[in-house]
C-alpha cells in the first residue's frame, strides 16, 4: 500500500511537472502571467537547494561536448557565489579550450559587466539583451539536451537564484534554445556594453574597471 501510494504521487508530479513545463514555454512566447507559471512550475516539481543548483550548473557544464548555451541574471557575486561564480568560470575555461562553444546572455544593466567579462575571459560569448524575460528567467541547456532551470525567491532582475531543476529533455531544451537564438540576434554585444556604460555613467574606463572590479587592460581595449 504504501509502495504503491508512492508510485501514484511520482506518476502524479510527472504529470504536472509535464503540463506546468508546457504553460511556461507558453509564458515565454505569450509574454503573460510568466511570473505564476514560473511558481507553479517551482511546486510541481522537487526543487534542488541554491547549493545544489550550482553544483548541478558546473556538472552539466562538464558533461556538454558540443554546445552550452545560458540565459542567466549575472548579479555581482558577493560571499559564498563570489566562489561559485568562479567555479562557473574555470569550468567554462576548460570547456572552451576543448572545443565546446558556450554562450550566454545577461541582462543589459551596467552591473552585469563584471560577471559578463569574467565569463567572457574564461572563453565565453557574451551579450547583453533587453528582453523582459531575461530579468527573472534563468536557465542553461546543454547540447539540445539537458535544460537547468534556476527560480528566483520573488520574481525580478535583483533577485537572487534560490532553487532549481534539472529536466533532462530535447523538447524542452530545443524550446529553450529557440528562444535564447531569438534574444541573442538583437543583443547587444560585450564591446558595444562596455561603450554604452562609459557615456551613460560618464566613467573613465579606470574608474569602471576598479567598480565592477574588471581588468582595466582588457576594459580599455573593448572601449576603443
């Protein structure tokens, strides 16, 4: 009996994770009602911890051959994801130099810069895109397969990543990539970012580079 009440609740969550994962693609193309979608997608579905996340990022990082691609929020790390995010960018490195293309898009918002050079200079390609999803939709998928999905506590683009799921899926991955190649055509590019901070804030490129700690070499080259 208590087999088979388990068995019934897992068959029941598969089912309702499947219909919330179709009402969220639905949300990204639609545009409404994305914020409880996301939510009941959290309750459909067992969430992994904002330690297990990342862990879960950097092992399917490691395991992609061909392609990564990632729509994330790229807040400026502080305490404990200051080491994550390096994490991120080491694995990104050897993924580059054996071959895997990666790119990922963040936010267009100043503060993004330091996580888009970081990851950038790791062997990534960055853009920075305007679309409102971008602010509280995170996600990586990893060769058309694997999607990482990441949820916010609250919806928004200052709000931290809290928890996640990893959904191994074509469908879903192949729906997720569609989206990101529509973002990634009007984006704008790291170069072009860095111009755009430096007349908008009236910051020198030495000034810009000790804010949002980036090498200062590396920001003046993307500044000419």
């Amino acid at each position: 009996m208590h087999i088979s009440l388990e068995l019934g609740l897992l068959i029941l969550e598969s089912v309702l994770l499947v219909a919330t994962i179709v009402l969220l693609i639905l949300s990204l193309k639609e545009g409404r009602g994305r914020d409880k979608l996301i939510m009941e997608v959290e309750r459909a579905t067992r969430v992994l911890s904002r330690h297990e996340y990342f862990i879960t990022v950097t092992d399917t990082l490691m395991d992609a051959e061909v392609e990564v691609i990632g729509s994330i929020t790229g807040r400026f790390p502080v305490g404990d994801d200051s080491k994550r995010t390096k994490e991120v960018a080491y694995t990104i490195e050897k993924l580059s130099q054996s071959g895997v293309r990666i790119r990922y898009l963040l936010p267009r918002f100043h503060d993004r810069l330091h996580v888009g050079w970081l990851y950038r200079r790791a062997g990534a390609d960055i853009r920075f895109g305007s679309d409102p999803h971008l602010h509280d939709f995170r996600y990586i998928v990893a060769d058309g397969k694997v999607a990482v999905i990441g949820i916010p506590e609250e919806t928004g683009a200052q709000e931290a990543t809290k928890r996640g799921f990893r959904i191994p899926s074509q469908g879903l991955s192949s729906l997720l990539k569609e989206d990101f190649e529509k973002s990634w055509k009007s984006a704008t590019h790291f170069s072009d970012q860095v111009k755009e901070t430096l007349s908008h804030t009236g910051m020198t490129p030495e000034t810009l580079a000790r804010e949002f700690k980036i090498d200062v070499k590396d920001l003046s080259a993307q500044a000419d």
